[in-house]
C-alpha cells in the first residue's frame, strides 16, 4: 500500500510540474512538499535496507 501512495504523490507533483496552474493540478508549494516527503521517504526506506543488510552480514560473520 505504501508504495502505491508512493507513485500517486510522484503522480500528483510530476503533474503540476508539467502543467502547474492547470485545473486538476496542484500548487507549486504543494509540489514542493509532495516531492519532499517522497524523497525522505525513500531515504529513510534506503537506510532500513542498509541496516537490515549491515545486521545480517553481522550475524554471518558472528556465526
């Protein structure tokens, strides 16, 4: 389901870029804050995988 919400917030912000002020599309302070959250929010899905991966080479090389 995140990853969904994920594509319809790229969605929405691709959208007012291509046609900002266009009806159906969203201000160009919205884009912003659209873009935003979507980029903290793949970093912050970034460094789970880094730390998923960091503790499981641990406990390899632990056992």
């Amino acid at each position: 389901m995140i990853p969904t919400l994920w594509r319809l917030g790229l969605l929405l912000a691709l959208r007012s870029r291509v046609r900002p002020g266009a009806p159906g599309t969203l201000p160009a302070t919205a884009t912003r804050v659209i873009l935003g959250v979507w980029i903290a929010a793949l970093a912050v899905a970034a460094l789970v995988v880094v730390a998923c991966v960091a503790l499981l080479v641990w406990v390899v090389v632990r056992a």
